[in-house]
C-alpha cells in the first residue's frame, strides 16, 4: 500500500519510523512519501494560509500550494490506480473500524492534514470531481490540525494490513471488530505471574476449558460494554445477543 501526505509540519510524521508502520516501511509492505506543502509555495515567505473571505477569526489554507502539490503527488495515478483522498476534519464523517477496514483494501491513500481553519474549498470541491475524496473526523473534539488524525487513521488501517500484525488473529476480538463479539467492548486480559500483588488470576481462564471461557469473556465484554458504552448495547441488533446473554 502506498500512502502519501501533505504537511506543512513534515517531522509530525516521525512517529510513523517506528513500531508496527516503521517496521511495514522498512519490510517494503507500506510506502510511506511524507510531503512539505512549503515546497510548493512561490513567495520568499513560503506562505500558505490567508484571511478568510466573509470575514471571521482565522486563517485558511490558500488553494494555489495544495493544487501544485496534489498534481504533482498524483501526477503517478493511471486509469487503474487512483488513490482515495482522505481530508482530517473535524467536519468529517466519523472515522470507524469500519472505514479502517475498507481503506485497507486500497492500494494508495493520500492524506491532507491541515492547520487554521481548513482548507479553501475549492481544493476539496476539484479533486472530488475526480477522485475519490473522504472528509473523516477522529472525534467530536476540535484538535490543532490534521497531523494527529493522520497518525492514527494510518496506525488503524496499517495493523490491518495482511502480514503486519505479528499473529493475523489478533483483531479477530478487537473492540468494534465484526465477529462473534461484534458491537461489543473487549474485556480485561492477563497474563504471567499468576500472582502479582497479591492479585490473581481468574480462575475460569485457568480451567482449560474453552467453552467456559468463551462464555466468560462474552459476560465481560457485555458488562463493559453497558458500563463505558451504553449507546453501543442500545443500537446492538437482539439478533447478536445469545439466551445466556439476555439473562446476564
Ligand atoms: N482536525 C482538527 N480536529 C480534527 C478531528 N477531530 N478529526 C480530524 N481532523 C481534525
């Protein structure tokens, strides 16, 4: 997969060097190209962001240095390969697992994190008409700019990536992951000591017995799920809940 992103704060992407997208970097199954916007600005200030027509507080990113550098970034694309768009916003559609999952099924995302108030419209409104481009919010919190959201969409959409994740099953119980424990919150873990501070281990994970288990871990992620989540039991189809789950 290869991902592109324009910034005009091209070191916020460091993090992306190491741990899981580091390691996918450096195996060749990611191709990270992390751009300065700056670089395509023309005056002797490098000037990117202007006053906003209509007046308010702010500033917004001028469309002339995001055109340049969109053009040239995707001056690579063929009939065949066009990459999707991905514009951080808090305006956005909200980011989900789902859309984590359906962006790592694409070979190219380019990412346009901003700063001050967004970017001119026009940029989002040209490269629509040929592209298929996604405003996505994190959250309903206003941060400084899009660089944070780009490191955590990438982190999301990377450790789905086929051989990036050391054990292929470890998102099979992920909170928000489709499956058995779909719509609900994953439950406590443990692991060696059996006994640290005193606290042990619950007895049922030390059973062997798998069914036991399973059905443990389910009452765990259903208790969480009503304590932190409410909303997500709520919306919960009853057709996902088992017997055993009604009566917890
Ligand atoms: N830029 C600023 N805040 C944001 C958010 N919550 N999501 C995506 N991009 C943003």
């Amino acid at each position: 997969m290869r991902l592109d992103v324009v910034t005009i704060f091209p070191e916020y992407l460091e993090p992306l060097n190491v741990s899981l997208v580091g390691k996918a970097r450096a195996r060749g199954d990611l191709d990270v190209r992390v751009h300065d916007l700056r670089a395509w600005t023309h005056d002797r200030h490098h000037t990117v962001d202007d006053t906003p027509y209509g007046g308010g507080p702010g500033m917004v990113m001028k469309p002339e240095p995001w055109g340049e550098a969109l053009d040239e970034v995707l001056a690579d694309a063929g009939d065949d390969e066009q990459p999707v768009l991905v514009v951080p916003t808090p305006s956005g559609r909200p980011f989900t697992q789902e859309m984590a999952v359906e962006l790592s099924g694409k070979p190219w995302l380019v990412f346009t994190p901003a700063r001050y108030e967004g970017i001119d419209r026009r940029v989002i409104d040209e490269y629509g008409e040929r592209l298929d481009v996604r405003e996505v919010s994190i959250g309903d919190y206003v941060l400084a700019g899009g660089e944070a959201p780009v490191l955590v969409m990438v982190e999301a959409i990377a450790r789905l990536l086929p051989g990036v994740l050391g054990n292929a099953e470890s998102h099979r119980d992920d909170s928000f992951a489709p499956g058995a424990m779909a719509g609900l919150l994953e439950g406590p873990v443990y692991t060696k000591p059996p006994e640290w501070r005193g606290r042990g281990i619950p007895e049922v994970l030390l059973s062997g017995h798998h069914g036991r288990i399973a059905r443990w871990r389910r009452d765990q992620a259903l208790a969480r799920t009503a304590d932190h989540r409410p909303d997500l039991i709520a919306g919960c189809d009853p057709s996902a809940l088992d017997k055993h789950d009604r009566a917890a």
